[in-house]
C-alpha cells in the first residue's frame, strides 16, 4: 500500500474524532474528495428531488469529476489535517 493511501486512510479515521463537526460546506467538500479519491469520478444517477442530502453529496462529488484520485487523496489529508490541528 502507498504511503499516500496510508494516510488517507489514516485521515478518514481521524476527522471522525474531532471534537465539533466542521460547517456542512467543508462537510460536502471532505465528502467530494474522499468519494473521488477512493472511487474516481461520480458515478450512478443523481439522487431524487427530495432528497436534498443525498443531491448535495452527489453534487460536492460531482464538483471534484476529472480530479486524479491521487490529487483528491491529497487534498483530502491536507484538509484533514487543517481540521485536526
């Protein structure tokens, strides 16, 4: 396993620890570059009308379509990291 993916996989374990969840805009960005980074571009349709938190997901993912997963990683460790102090 890469050290990248070492730490990206060591980041999603730790923003689950932080004391106060971040604002939901930096919430829908951690979610669009993790997808991206473990999945690649977006996939599936988009979630229904309704289901509001659904389509802000597939919208943060969407965002980040054409980004290198490797790059996502990266970004998502960086922001992680901001997060956790």
């Amino acid at each position: 396993m890469s050290d990248l993916k070492k730490q990206f996989e060591k980041a999603a374990k730790d923003i689950m620890s932080l004391a106060d969840r971040p604002d939901n805009d930096t919430m829908l960005r951690l979610y669009g570059l993790y997808k991206q980074g473990s999945e690649g571009d977006v996939k599936g349709p988009k979630p229904g009308f309704f289901d509001f938190v659904g389509t802000a997901k597939y919208e943060a993912w969407e965002k980040m379509a054409g980004t290198d997963s490797e790059q996502a990683m990266k970004k998502y460790v960086d922001l992680v990291k901001k997060l956790v102090g």
